[in-house]
C-alpha cells in the first residue's frame, strides 16, 4: 500500500483527537488545506517569502476556522495537523455577568498552543536546507491527488511549494520547456480536483509562465500573494 493511502487511512482513523473533538469548530467557518513542500526551496531568500506567506495566511484565521496541515516529501504526504481556532465567542451584557460555558482562560491558553503548534511545524518542515533531499517537482505537486481522491469537502487549498525544477534556472524558458513533456504526461488531475492557491513559488516570469501553460487544461492552480 503507498505511504500517502497510509497517511490517509491513519489521519481518517485520528480525527477526533487531532480536531479536538470539535470543541472550537464552528458550524459555517472556513476550513483551510495547507499543503507544505519545504523540501523543495534551495535559496534562502525564496524560503523566507514562502514563511511570509505562511504567517499572512495564518493571519486571517479567525475563531472556529477548521485547519488542517499536511507535510510532503518526496515518499508522499503525512496529514500533521487537523484542530479548529480556539477562542470565544462575544458575550452579551447578561452572559458576561453570570458567565458563560466558554472561558476566556481556557481559550486563551489553547489559542497560543495552537500557534506554537502551526509554527513548529512549518518551520521544522523546511529544516535545514544542507539536509533537503532531491526532488521531482512534478511528482511532487501530483501527491495533491492522493490527498484529495475522494473530494474535497469545500476547503480551502493552498500550497507552499517553489515549483522550481531541481537543477534548472528557473528564468530559462528552453529549459523549462524541455519539461513539459515530461510534466504533461505526470500531472493528471480530475475534474472534480478542487481550486489550489500556490504560497512562495519563484515570481520568475518564466517559471509562471511555463506552469500556466501546463496546468492550462489540467485545474485551478492560482499564484497568491498577500
């Protein structure tokens, strides 16, 4: 059986407990995808823009937001994280002077385990880049597949990814270009594969290019930035 239907299995079977049984989720909040590919980032300054990503993306997390993270590398992709924003809801005049079932405290301190938790595991997914192995960008962006198989229950999905081919200059469009075969033929994605919003890629003209007009047929691929 491949890792990533492992980690699908496994990340199905612990639910409740890494979502915290429910107790922040909130009915009709957003719910975000995050998908990491630390591996694939080899210039410091690429790096830290895909981290800025990161942060401003997380900024817009509000009370109820279901969050899940998934990390990926080049064996496939290991669900990591799946809790909801802690954090009260506003009280009215009555329900601040008698009290209410939601402590301030009590939210308060899971709120900064939430954020301590979502920080260590971004940044231990990039780790060092002397000990980032090779990679196949391609096969790499392909594990979206695996994760979203059987759908996607309208989250929203993003993906922290250089998209630079090892190896190649990602302001060389022949280069680039020798490529797409290659990356034509490894892409398949289904109609049903939801929209991706692409975190820290190269903003090399080239390098967007090239990937528009591969995935042109294949999804929704969109570069963010914040």
């Amino acid at each position: 059986m491949k890792k990533s239907t492992v980690a699908l299995l496994l990340f199905a079977a612990s639910f409740s407990v890494n979502a915290n049984s429910g107790k922040w989720c909130e009915a009709g909040a957003k719910k975000y995808d995050l998908h990491l590919f630390g591996h694939t980032y080899r210039t410091t300054e690429l790096e830290r823009l895909a981290k800025k990503g990161v942060t401003d993306l997380k900024a817009q997390f509000v009370r109820g937001d279901r969050v899940r993270v998934f990390t990926h590398t080049n064996n496939g992709f290991t669900p990591v994280f799946d809790q909801c924003v802690p954090g009260c809801p506003k009280r009215g005049m009555l329900e601040t002077f008698f009290g209410g079932d939601c402590s301030e405290q009590v939210a308060k301190k899971e709120y900064i385990n939430f954020e301590q938790k979502f920080a260590v595991l971004v940044l231990s997914n990039f780790g060092k880049q002397e000990n980032r192995a090779s990679y196949n960008i391609f096969s790499n962006v392909q594990q979206l597949n695996d994760v979203y198989r059987a759908g996607n229950e309208g989250n929203e999905v993003y993906a922290v990814i250089s998209l630079i081919p090892e190896g190649v200059n990602p302001r060389d469009r022949r280069a680039l270009n020798d490529l797409y075969r290659r990356a034509n033929e490894t892409l398949q994605f289904p109609k049903n594969f939801p929209a991706v919003k692409i975190i820290g890629a190269s903003t090399d003209s080239e390098l967007i290019e090239f990937w528009k007009d591969v995935l042109r047929s294949k999804g929704s691929f969109n570069f963010v930035a914040f």
